[in-house]
C-alpha cells in the first residue's frame, strides 16, 4: 500500500492509446459512405438554423437522434466495449440520450433561440464537429482514416447535439437542459479518458463543455 502514491492515472488505463484510435479506422472502414450522408444532413441542418426554419429544426433534432443510437450500438457496443467495461454503460446512457431526442423532435414545439450568445456558439460547435473535428489526426501525426465522424464517433456526434441544442428554444425547458447535460457528461468523460492516455486532444471536448456553459451564461446575461 505504501507504493500507491507512485501510480500515475495511466497506469490505471485498461487499453493502449494505439488500440484505442484503431477502433475510428475500423468504424470508417465498416460503414464508408454514411459519413457522407451524415455530413451532408448536419450541413442542411446548419442552414435551416441559420434561415430559422422551424421544421428543419425538429428533422435535425430527430436525425441526431438516430445519431446517437448508431453511434450507441455500432461504436461503444459493438467495438469500445470489449476493451472498456464502461463503454455497455454509456451505450446505454447514449440511447436514452437519443430518446429524449426523439420525445424532444415529436413532442414539444422548436424554435431557433434568439439569444445571439448561443445561436452562434452553437453554429460554431456544429460547424467544428463537422469540418473541422474529422481533421484533428492530421494535427497529431495520426493517419486521416482515424478520423472521428459525427454520427460514427461518439465526441463530434455530442458536440454537434450540444450545439443544437444551444442554438433552439423548446417548450420543455427541463428536458432540453437534461439532454445538453447528458452530452456535456460524455465531453467530460472522453477529456478524462484522452487526459490520461496523455492525448493533447483532451482540450477539444472540454472546451466545447465551457463553451457551451458560456453560451448559456451570456444568453441569461443579456436578458
């Protein structure tokens, strides 16, 4: 017990970093071209909260309903579970996740914000898992089919629900909270895991919590 304070959380790890990025090759490898159709729909959603066309909002919300219980079964379930025992657990909190989104798109009346703060962190954060997100192993000397994909990955998919979750306005103010919370929960979750496999990539998904906690604050402060 003496020499407990000579651990480091690494070594606490159950998987090799190496082992862990080969599973985003496997994912593109299996399912190439549904990052296409992923890309093509979060940008067509992207225009409609520009143009604030409501029932745009209510298929996005929908679609990234779906995205979560892809990413659920044929990412965490399928493919992170056999080298992280946590990975069942947050399949499952992923397809809750993704029911209240369906209850979210079907149940309650949408509407793009008119808190300017949030609107346009929350474009900023679609736009990232989009665009931008999928390039990080270029940034890291990682070869690109390692890329994370939204509707493939589980962080650019909770990054992007955050972001439209921040830029709409709904009905059921308790539910959209309890679903921006259960996206920041993951974000939070995967810096852990990338900050103890000593990844510098760790800052992506915790900025994206903080800026999001930003967002919500500066829209409150502009009433």
């Amino acid at each position: 017990m003496s020499e407990w304070w000579t651990y480091r959380p690494s070594d606490f790890l159950m998987f090799a970093p190496r082992a862990y990025w080969r599973l985003f090759e496997l994912q593109n490898e299996a399912w190439w071209p549904a990052q296409l159709v992923f890309l093509l729909l979060t940008l067509a959603l992207m225009v409609g909260l520009w143009c604030r066309h409501t029932p745009s909002l209510r298929a996005g919300t929908a679609g990234f309903a779906l995205a979560w219980v892809f990413v659920a079964v044929t990412f965490l379930a399928h493919r992170y579970a056999p080298i992280n025992w946590a990975a069942s657990g947050f399949a499952w909190a992923f397809g809750a996740q993704a029911l209240g989104l369906v209850v979210l798109a079907l149940r309650h009346r949408l509407r793009a914000t008119l808190s300017q703060a949030r609107r346009q962190i929350g474009l900023v954060l679609l736009m990232w898992a989009t665009l931008v997100h999928p390039l990080l192993p270029l940034a890291v000397d990682r070869p690109w089919m390692q890329a994370e994909v939204l509707g493939l990955a589980p962080d650019p998919t909770a990054i992007a629900t955050l972001g439209l979750l921040l830029a709409i306005d709904a009905d059921s103010s308790l539910l959209l909270w309890l679903l921006r919370v259960g996206a920041m929960v993951w974000l939070v979750a995967s810096a852990a895991t990338l900050a103890t496999m000593g990844s510098a990539l760790a800052v992506v998904p915790l900025a994206a919590v903080l800026l999001a906690l930003a967002a919500v604050w500066w829209g409150r402060a502009a009433r």
